[in-house]
C-alpha cells in the first residue's frame, strides 16, 4: 500500500459504513444548453496523465517506472468539498491520495445548516476540467440560477436595487451556467466518484511530523500514515493550520444567521433566481433550490447565540422582519420551526503564507470567509485545481527522485498564484457583510428637534450614488468572478 500505516494494526481497516441519510435533492426545473466544451487546459486531456482504475493499481504504473518518475503520495486532511475534488484530481492523474475524515455523517450533517452551495460559472467549468463525468452529475443534480434575475432589492418595498447578470459572461465565454446544489448530494457524488478505498473515515488528523524526505500524519486514535505532500483541507478549525501557525480563535463577524428551507414556489420562481433583500443591521438572502422549494438565509447583527430565542426561532424572524416586504414575510411564515436553523457566522484574518515545506492549506483552512457572496466553496473548488496543476510540473520533471525542494517551491508556487484573487474575494465578502447591513433607504433625523422629519421618509442622498456605484462595478466584478480565476 502505497501510504502505509507505520503503526502494527491486527486487521485491514475498511471504510466505516456510512449512516443512511435523507437528503434533498435539487433538481434543475429549467432547460438550458451546457456545453462541456473542449476548450479546457491542454493539461487535462484525456491521454495527457495516467488514470486511476479501480482497487489500487494504476494504468501505466511500468511506464512510470521506467521513466524514473515517482508518483506523488498526497495525503488530504479533511474530507468535505475541498478535500474530495483534490482527491478526485489526483486520482484521474495516477497520483496516490488519502483523504482523513473525522466524521463524513458530520460533513454531511452540516449540509442541513449552511444550505445549498452556489458553484458560479468559474468553479463549475474547474470541475469540468477534473473530471467531466463528475461535473455532468453535479449539473444534472443541481437548480440553475444563472439564467434568471439575480440581485439586491429594498427589504421594506422588494423594490430591485440592482440586478446582476451571470449570464451573459458564462455563454459568451462557453462556460456553464451558475447554479445551486444541495451540499449532502454535493458530498454524495465526490465520495463516490473518489472512491470508498481512498477516503477514510473516523480519521482525524491531530498533528503531522515532517522531515526531508516525507510527511506524517498522526490520527487521533493514534495510527500513522507517511506521503509527500500533506494538504490541510479540515475548515475554519483546521488542526494542520494550527500546528503551522498556531492555535487562534476564529473572529465572530457581529452576525448570527438563521436559515429555512421551505416547499414553496413563489409566483416569480421563473424569473427570479436569488435575491439578497437590504435593511438595517440585517439582510435577507432567498434563492430558488429546484424541485419546488425555496432556501432562505436571515442575517441580523447581534452577540453570538448558543441557545434558541425563548419563543422560538419563527417567532423571533418575525419580530425582525415581520414589517418587511411580502416577499420576505411569506418565506419565514411557510418554513416549520423544524426546518429553521441557527449558526453564528465566523471567518478569520487573511494570511499571506498558506503553508510551511511539504504542507499546505486550502480553502477554509486557509482563506475561511463570509458566505454573503457565496464564494468560499467556489474558492476551494479553484485551489484544488491550481495545487494539482503545481504539483503536476513536479511529477513532470523527470527526476528520479522527488526532491523536497521541487515539492516545497510547487507549494509556493500555488500560495503565489491564488493569493491575490483569494485576498479580493475574502476583502470583498467582509466589505459586503457591513454594506449589506448598512443599507438605509432613508434618511434618519433622531431624537432631535428634527425628528418629526424622519416620519416623512425621505429618500437618503447616497441611495442613488451607491446604485450608480453598484450599476458600473458589478458587471466588471461578476465578469472577474465568473472568467478570471487565472486558470487557463
């Protein structure tokens, strides 16, 4: 076995029997032409690299060795979606990869509390050059949003603030159509398109040793496993990034966030794909999810909330956004209580060193952000693609042996490459949490002896600023988002 478990063990440890899950599926009510076209990276064509078959033997391993090349051993700590594309990456170019999960009914579980992921054209068309099979799957499970209005509006009237267009710079550029997936049927078509023998659950990676020559991992139940490249792919709580560079608390970003998921099919369901509903200290986030229903995220700056408001969570949406447009109003009063969840939202500072020599971080180990944009699962998707891209230049480069250095500077390499669109994103999704909620439509005269005024409703003067701002800088920055990930 290719990593090799340097602890004695007395029987071959099998994939844990993963518990029976009831999941909603997305289905994609709306026709529209994908074309998984050819255009891709000259990297990635089929004959380009070695593919994995099943069990653990790879097609032209003698090749391999009779070039002198030795395949990298990667070893992926953290088996949710970033973890599980890299893996699926690896995989299709004959490296050897481990994923270490600490818990996949977890992962899955969580699906339920942070909702559908949003895959915008640019981590779609990533995913397509992984693996086209997987990213044909991932389409037909999904709900495309692209092709509808996207936007913020006026939380009070529902009036449109501004609209986004998503669509135009995917087909113009031949790239797939932004859409929403349910993230336990995300899980479920990575894990089995990985494979059951390289994923390996109940394995939490707790610390890891490195010397010149490999890396190894320490599980919590204390088995050992040695390769030579450790990913660090385990979440905002990374156990990797904290051993290189220290245990800190995560920042809580002022807002506490309540999600429903509802079987409802509002009458603008066919013109409508996700709107993001503006206020005070609050914003209100609902999307189309496919198959008649309706996901939902209420944001509302407060302390941090361990336990459920006294009344209930349904009660309390109520109270805070009970006098906002019917649009709004009409999503909280259909979802059950049993179908309201509470987080609290957390990030961390951005750091310009990802990883230290044969290990590294990606996603929200290294960059966790906000979800207002929707981007941290998209970030991901795009890092695993730069790091094998990296990592392949070294099993390219003819070398009998895979030196430490060739390793260390591929990691660097990728760090470089990410860095600054990851760092725009992070800033932006922080910028947007605070303009978000600081949307007041009008003008507000306090206490004062002009407060009789604030009865009158006058339209705030930066209103029509921000929307002229908004109506110039958006194009140009979904274009950005969508096609300038820098990839090929």
């Amino acid at each position: 076995m290719y990593m090799y478990n340097t602890q004695p063990i007395k029987h071959q440890l099998q994939f844990d029997q993963m518990a029976s899950f009831q999941w909603l599926g997305f289905g994609n009510q709306y026709q529209c032409s994908l074309r998984f076209s050819e255009f891709r990276s000259k990297k990635i064509s089929a004959g380009s690299y070695n593919i994995r078959c099943e069990g653990r033997d790879y097609l032209g391993l003698d090749d391999q060795e009779r070039d002198g090349k030795k395949r990298l051993r990667i070893l992926i700590a953290g088996g949710g979606v970033g973890g599980l594309v890299l893996a699926l990456a690896a995989k299709n170019r004959g490296y050897e990869v481990k994923v270490f999960e600490r818990d996949l009914s977890a992962v899955r579980g969580e699906g339920r509390h942070r909702g559908p992921i949003q895959l915008l054209s640019s981590a779609l068309a990533v995913l397509e050059a992984i693996d086209k099979d997987v990213a044909r799957q991932i389409v037909e499970a999904g709900c495309i949003t692209g092709n509808r209005i996207n936007g913020l509006a006026d939380g009070l009237s529902g009036e449109w603030f501004t609209k986004f267009d998503l669509l135009t710079p995917a087909v113009s550029r031949g790239l797939p159509i932004t859409q929403v997936i349910c993230r336990i049927a995300l899980q479920d078509i990575l894990v089995n398109a990985v494979g059951q023998d390289i994923v390996s659950n109940n394995s939490k990676v707790v610390d890891f040793v490195e010397d010149s020559n490999k890396v190894k991992i320490i599980l919590e139940d204390g088995r050992q496993y040695e390769g030579d490249v450790l990913v660090g792919a385990d979440g905002i709580r990374s156990k990797v990034r904290s051993k290189l560079f220290g245990a800190k608390p995560a920042n809580y970003s002022n807002y506490t966030c309540y999600s429903g998921l509802t079987n409802f099919v509002p009458p603008y369901i066919d013109t409508v794909g996700y709107r993001v509903f503006l206020g005070l200290n609050q914003y209100f986030v609902a999307s189309d999810v496919g198959r008649g229903k309706m996901q939902w995220y209420a944001f509302h700056k407060e302390a941090p909330m361990n336990d459920d408001p006294p009344r209930g969570k349904k009660v309390r949406l109520l109270e805070l956004f009970g006098s906002w447009c019917s649009e709004v109003v009409t999503l909280i009063s259909e979802t059950p209580e049993d179908m309201i969840l509470q987080r609290n939202i957390y990030d961390r500072d951005m750091i310009y060193s990802w990883g230290i020599g044969r290990v590294t971080l990606l996603g929200d180990a290294a960059h966790p952000m906000q979800p207002n944009l929707g981007q941290g699962g998209c970030m991901a998707i795009e890092d695993c693609y730069q790091l094998i891209l990296e990592l392949d230049k070294v099993a390219e480069s003819g070398s009998g042996v895979c030196l430490s250095n060739e390793i260390v500077s591929a990691l660097k390499r990728y760090e470089k490459k990410r860095m600054v669109r990851v760092s725009v994103v992070h800033t932006m999704s922080r910028m947007a949490s605070k303009m978000l909620a600081s949307y007041r439509p009008f003008m507000d005269f306090g206490s004062g002896p002009l407060s009789h005024l604030s009865t009158w409703q006058l339209r705030h003067p930066a209103i029509p600023v921000a929307r002229i701002f908004l109506q110039i800088f958006l194009p140009q920055y979904m274009i950005w988002m969508i096609a300038g990930h820098g990839l090929w």
